[in-house]
C-alpha cells in the first residue's frame, strides 16, 4: 500500500517534508468525525502519518505546530499524542517533548504472534463458557461489523472489529486474559488499521468473524481457537501486505 491509499479523513492533512505547519490547501480544521472526539479525530491523523511513514522515527510532534495546524488548543493535541505513547507508536521522554518511535519489523511480528495465541486462547474459552449475555453481545457486534462491511468504509469497520474482539474478550470467562488481550490489542490496532487498506481484507475479515462467532456459538473450542489465531496471524500475503503498508525496517523510515 502507498501512502495515496492511506485512509480520507475531515482532520487536515500536511505535507511532512515542506516544513509548512499550515494544512494542505482546501483543509478546514480538525472536528469530530463520525462521532470521534476531536482528539480522536487527530490521533488517527497522525497515526497514519506515523504508519506510512511520512514521518521519521525520532521527529519530535510540536504541540504549538499540531495545534496552529488542526486549528484547536493544546489540549486535544495532548491528548492524541497521549494516545498515540500507549499504543507505543509515541515515546514521551520528560522534559524534551513526544517523539516518534521506531518499530522494528520483527517486534511487530513477535507482537502478532503473541496477540493470535491470546485470542486463540479466548476464543477457546469462550466456545467452553460464554454466558448467553455475552454470546448475544458477540452477535450484535457482528451485526455491527457487517453494517460498517457494507458502507465500504474501513474507518467504520475498524472500530467494530474492535468492539467484536473485545466481546470475545469479554466472552472467555477469565479476567485476566481479557486485560493482557485488550492491552496488546490497543498496541497492535494501528497495524492491524493498515491491514483494513489492503483490497478485499474488510471482505475477508467479515467472514472469518462470522466463522468465528458460529465456533463459538456451536461451543467448538477447537475450531474457535484455530480460526482466531488464523485471523490475527500475519503470515503468507498478509504479511507482505503488512510490510508493504508501511516502512518497517531495521532503521529510520522516510517518507
């Protein structure tokens, strides 16, 4: 994927290398997007700014500058780049400001690999234990998945995939697997937000959801747990769709 495939938002959009905190010609400020908060709304901006690397690891974000060009305060822009530090895309070092951090392309993958046995497990157990409450939940989410399927629009598709995996979650019966699993989710989300750019991913995606959901639903745990890990694993394609998203490497990306 290149960076003129990455994802249309309202959030004004500059060009990195110009120097130029203005937004490109044609951009209004940044505003609430499909009931995002505005913060939101700019942490996705500069999410897939970092992503497709059209900003180099080590580039330190000036909150005067973000501010001046998404036309708010100071304070949502706090607020994305704190967002932006727990999803480990950020490092904030005190005293000197927020800076983007490198990610190498075999933690990624050990990242991947560790989140799909986590929700292998999940999906394991909640085949085992899913209460009907939380199997109704699953479904509705899934429903929701579907409508956001049919609007074409990954945006939408990627914040119900995230309520459908954290119903699995929820589903598994063990609070604890549930935490680590939320926790490494919200580190892999952006990545897993690049895969949803790849043709026919949103497609293939909705139906291993439906499969996972009838796995859990028939209480087949070992079907549940294979089709899971299958779903978060990259490997094959997917992981040269991955790669190709963004500049993972072993040094400083540029745009």
């Amino acid at each position: 994927m290149t960076p003129t495939d990455a994802p249309t938002d309202s959030t004004p959009l500059v060009d990195p290398s110009s120097g130029d905190s203005s937004p490109l010609a044609g951009s209004k400020p940044a505003k609430a997007t499909g009931g995002r908060p505005r913060g939101t709304a700019i942490r996705d901006a500069l999410e897939q700014e970092i992503l497709i690397g059209a900003r180099d690891a080590g580039e330190r974000l000036d909150e005067s500058l973000l501010a001046k060009r998404f036309g708010v305060s100071r304070t949502p822009i706090r607020e994305a780049i704190n967002q932006l530090a727990s999803a480990g895309l950020i490092e904030q070092i005190p005293n000197r400001g927020a800076f983007v951090r490198h990610i190498g392309l075999a933690e990624l993958v050990e990242m991947f690999e560790v989140m799909a046995e986590l929700e292998g497990m999940a999906g394991r157990l909640a085949a085992r234990r899913a209460e009907p409450v939380f199997l109704e939940a699953l479904q509705t989410a899934l429903l929701a998945c579907e409508q956001a399927a049919r609007s074409r629009d990954p945006d939408a598709y990627y914040y119900e995939n995230e309520r459908f995996h954290h119903a699995v979650y929820d589903a598994c019966g063990n609070a604890f697997l549930a935490a680590e699993a939320r926790r490494l989710h919200h580190r892999l989300k952006a990545h897993r937000r690049l895969q949803l750019r790849v043709p026919q991913r949103m497609r293939q995606s909705l139906a291993e959801h439906r499969r996972i959901v009838a796995a859990i639903v028939a209480g087949d745990g070992e079907a549940a747990e294979r089709e899971l890990r299958d779903h978060i694993a990259v490997q094959g394609e997917r992981f040269a769709d991955l790669v190709a998203g963004a500049g993972y490497g072993d040094g400083p990306r540029r745009g």
